[in-house]
C-alpha cells in the first residue's frame, strides 16, 4: 500500500520525522507494518485506526484470526496513574472500546499504582490510590461493557502479587536492567515492577487460560512485550500480540503528549469549557499564516496544525467531512479562529458528555473493578 | 557475670569457636550482650533463654520494660518453607510462645513462601505452597493463643505487598545489593525480598500501630534488622528489638543444623519412632570414648555430644537433673548408649504429642491464618 494514498491528508512535521523514525523503529523493533489488508480485515472505523496511528503490529494477524473464529480473545491495556488523565492517555483505551465492540470480547485493564508510586519520586502511597480511583472512573465512563471487562488496581488486587512472583522468578536482574534502564539507585520496588508488568499482561491467561490477547501500545513500550513474550512461553501461554501507535503530539506540537508547564500543554479530562477555549486559543500550534489577508491568500497547512491533528486523530470521524476541512484550511477559506472553534466546540461536547458518564461510572464501578 | 559460672555445662567445641566468634559479632555487628540482669529480668524458664542459647540483642531491655509497663508489645518471627520442618527451625518459635505466655502479647509469625520459591532454583511455586501449609500446622501445634496470633503466608495474605511497596520505595537496589548480597544473574523477586522480608518485621506496627517488637533471629540475620530499624523511623513507626541465638548443630556436629545427605544429620517434625532411634543411634555425634572400657574409667565428654546438647536445649528444662546427666556423663557413669536413650524417649515423646497437636491444628488454622 503506498504511504501517500493512505495519507490523504498528509504529513506533519512530527509525522515527516516521525515516519523516518518509524520506518526505522518497525527494523530496530523487528515488528511488522499493520498493512492494507490487515487494517481492513479489523474492520473498525475508529480514526486510530483507518488514519493508521496504529501503524505496527506483532501477531495481530493471529488474534484477529482468532477473534473471527470466535475463539476466546481479548485485550489489555493500562494506565498508570500519576495525575488526571488527559486526552492523549485515551488512545489507547479507545481502539480497546471500538475492539471490544465488535468482537465482543473480554478487556483488562491493569491499573499500576505501585509503577508510579515507585518510579515517581514525590508521589505519596496515598496519593498513588487518589490518582487510581479517579482515573478508573475515567475509563469506566468510555463505556466498557460490564462483565467483560476486568479493571485490576496493584495496590487492590494485590493477589496480581502471586503472578508476578512467578513471572519474577524467571526474570533475572540483569535481563530488567538491560530492558528497563535500571541503575542502582533506583529503588526495590521499580527493579521488581517488570515482572508485575508481565503478569499484568499474562493476566487473562492465568485469569481464563491459554488465549490471544492484543495490547495496545506505544511504540517505544514493545521491548516490555518482547519481554513478556519470552516469558509467555514458561507458562505454556500464547505469546501476547501487540499493535504500536505513533506518538500523539501536545498542544504545544511536541512529539509526545506528556503533560508538563502546569499542563498547559495538553487538554486534561476535567478541564472546564472556559479553560478548553483558553488553552486552543492561547496553545494549539498552528498551521496558519501570520495574517488573515495572507492566510486568505496563501491558506494554512493543517498538516502541522494541532488542531487539525486533534480532529483528525479524536474527533471527526467522518472522513469526508474532515477532508473538507482540510482543503478548507489548506485553501485558506478556513481560518485558523474558525477551524480552532470547530475542536474546541468537539472538545467540550466530548468532555460534557464524558463528565455526566464518570458521574454515573461512580455507582458502577463494582461491576468492573477486581477483588481479592 | 562470669561466663563460667553461667554455664555449668561447659562449651563445646562449636561453642568454643562459636563463643569466640560470638563475642567477636556482638562487637561487629554493634549488638548488645544479654546480661545476668536482662536474663533474669526476662524471667523465662525455657532453656533458650536461661542456657543462654540467646546471648545476644538490640533494644530487648526496652521492649522487656514496655511489657512490664503493661504497653502493648509483641514477638515476630517468621518461617521460610523449603522443606518440612526439623528441631531447629523451632528455636525462635518456643521462645515466642514462652514470652507469649508470660506477657500475653502477640506473635506474628510471617510465612515466606515467596522468599523460598525466589531463592530456591528447583522449588515450584505449588510446592512452596504445600509446604508453607504443612509448616503452619506444625507452628499453630505448638500451642500459640488463638486470637493473639497472626499466621501471614505471603502468597495468601497478599495485602501484605502493599506494605513491601512503601518499604521497597525507600530501599535502592545497591542499599539491598550490600545487605542481601544480591548479584546480576539473581532473579527480581529475589531482589525486591529485602522489601518484603521488611515489611513482615514492620507489620505489627502496621497492624495495629507504633510499638515495640521483638525479633528472635540467629545472629547471622543481623544485618537485615538494621535495614528495617533504619526503614522503621521513615514510618514513624518504633525501632523493632532483636534477640539473637547462637546457631544450633547438627546432629553430625556440624556448626548451624540445616538439613542435607537426605536429612539424615536432623529430626524432622514428621521422623515416626523407629527413624528417630535409627538418627540418634547411627548420627548424633558422641563425646563418649571408643570402648565401654575406656569411657567407664574416664568418662565421656558432654560438652561436644549432640545427645547431651539437645537435651540441654531442648528437652531437659529441669537444670538438677541436666546437672546430674552432665555429671554422670563426664564421670563415666552414663554411656553413650544410655545417653542417647534418654534422648530417644524425649525426643519420640515431644514428636508423638506434637502429631496429635497438629492433627488438631488442622480445624484450628481459621483461627490463626490471616486473609485479604
């Protein structure tokens, strides 16, 4: 499939870049593209999906298989909760939803209080819990189906303790240093996290026995799967199957969306409408001109837009309605006001609505929530 | 106090080295000598304590003063099960039951079965299991109180990782790496133990608050006290005590008792009649002379028999009558054979009761096992 057709609307700078980058993490990785096929064999019209920020795979072919045969599947994503959740920590929980829709299938969701407590220097114990309980709300209200879905917090469901055990056992300190970084002072808890990380994945294996699970991640996580990967195969479990997403840019058009500057940089989950307006208006990176007359004259590229980028990966699912808006904006018939005002308005519909669904998660959560 | 007139019985050869060395540790290790004055204070009859098999400790004195005091305080000691328990093992155990007895206070006995499947290569994680369930029984069958005793198996108790998490925040790999004498090949469970092995001698003050406890270990388990008395204060929580035991021998002689050639140098809790005869008569390490002859006219050597030892520690608490074997013994009145009789009859009279008990111990388990 040639990149430039399945890329109508382009390339940003971070994707210019990033697609280099890419090309050469799926060698380093030794993962595969998710090619034409493949992403139309999944069948789901998530934009993460048909705009290909899920970009590579491993074994995602043999799950989808699987799925299609009806085979028991599932899939595992989680979240470590160091502060509110924003937008970019969706991603993934998102093509987790979609997934579970159509194929009906069983979703876990690891919540690592202890990585967080561990690897955050000034996070408190307490504080770790905080983060969880609100971050679980979060995910509960993106509509999970009850039943089939299993949220695990460490400091909770501390039986995790028992797989990670296993899983610690056939992990050595020096194969965690090489994987993780480790130095010497780092403490006890964060030298022991990769297997707990295992186990996490391993979960719906030793939770409902030998099956296909598809994980969700950033790129630059998959030599944690390569890791579990190895390990899967101690326990005579299937190999965990990945797909990699691209990084998701920030407000501020860095490559990543990782919160930083008080958060001024990324659109926060509990952000009020007036702070939503402030922050596009004031931070989203812009593709337009300097001028509306030279706007008007020339046009914006929305291939380095923020804004743009936001519709296109969250928020405007219709293809054609967004490729309007990209030769809208390209032409210079959209200024960048008016094309701010369309995210903020999507933004605050989004987050409007998603605040109501967390209200209600409030009164749900022992559906979902695991227990000793 | 005068060392010879502490010890009537004399010293054995392992007690000669031992006594030199001893001396040696409580200088390096900075720990403190148990004085008449302590001893006495104490006031316990079990041979541990006034044979001075415990010579040595930290902070007992203000421990034993909080107790007098009425405050709460209480006994930990833990059992790692890698095997079915031997007379050894039991040392700390009878101790705290003692103490149990005379100050009414609270023992918790932490069960390691996650430390011994870390460190032992071929121990699977079902076998650590069964053998921490059999380990148990023989603890609840030495008669600790119900309802003042707190059994905590690791792999079961599991809540208990939330307390190594906090511990393991403020404990770096190099601060574990020294203590434990971790190496790269060591595996992470193993590595992130130092943790737990903490937060078991913590748990009474997470448990039920800041108080004194008191540790019964060998004196070569020193060095993992002064991690968590450091630990304790980042807690708030009180510096626990220590009393420490010279080591136990074998039966063949050997310096610490630790079961090996088939366990054939050890009793088993589980030896039936027959196997115990067979163990003293062929093994136990004799002070007698080489014919009956020679040992009628000068007498055999109490101070390096195995027989005489272990009534000494374990099963002849009446000091007259320890006293008097001591003397016919050395005198030539006593053999070897009569000796070992002697031992025999206690040994299969303590065992045969102690069955009964832990045949009873299976309906009372409820009562001592904490859960989630």
């Amino acid at each position: 499939m040639n990149k430039k057709e399945a890329k109508p609307y382009g390339i940003t700078p971070w994707e210019v870049s990033g697609d280099l980058d890419y090309e050469k993490l799926i060698k380093d990785f030794g993962v595969a593209k998710i090619s034409g096929e493949l992403r139309g064999s999944i069948g789901v019209s998530n934009p993460l999906i048909k705009r290909e920020i899920y970009f590579a795979h491993r074994d995602a072919d043999k799950w989808l298989s699987d799925a299609k045969k009806k085979k028991r599947v599932s899939i595992l994503t989680g979240r470590g909760p160091s502060e509110k959740m924003h937008l970019g920590h969706l991603v993934p929980f998102l093509i987790a939803k979609s997934l579970q829709e159509k194929f009906g299938c069983d979703v876990y969701i690891p919540i690592s209080d202890d990585e967080k407590f561990f690897v955050k220097e000034g996070l408190s114990y307490e504080k770790s819990i905080e983060y969880s309980k609100d971050n679980i709300l979060d995910l509960i209200a993106l509509g999970f189906r009850p039943g089939k879905t299993f949220i695990f917090e460490d400091f909770v469901y501390t039986d995790i303790y028992r797989y990670a055990a296993q899983i610690a056992k056939k992990t050595t300190y020096s194969t965690a240093r090489a994987i993780f970084g480790l130095k010497p002072e780092n403490n006890v808890g964060w030298t022991f996290y990769p297997a707990m990380q295992a186990a996490h994945i391993l979960f719906p294996q030793f939770h409902k026995g030998k099956h296909m699970t598809l994980v969700p991640i950033g790129i630059d996580q998959d030599p944690y799967m390569r890791l579990v990967r190895d390990v899967a195969e101690n326990f005579g479990f299937e190999k965990p199957a990945a797909i990699h997403a691209k990084f998701i840019p920030s407000l501020y058009g860095e490559a990543k969306m990782s919160s930083s500057d008080s958060g001024l940089n990324v659109i926060f989950l509990d952000d009020d409408k007036k702070t939503v307006e402030t922050k596009i208006k004031k931070y989203a990176f812009s593709g337009g001109k300097k001028s509306i007359e030279e706007h008007r004259r020339l046009g914006g590229d929305p291939d380095i837009d923020i804004s743009f980028q936001y519709l296109k990966i969250f928020f405007e699912p219709d293809d054609e309605k967004l490729q309007k808006i990209y030769d809208d904006y390209k032409s210079g018939i959209l200024l960048t006001s008016e094309l701010k005002e369309i995210l903020i308005k999507r933004i605050n519909d989004f987050l409007g609505e998603h605040r109501r669904k967390k209200e209600l998660a409030k009164k749900q959560i022992g559906k979902f929530l695991m227990k000793n």
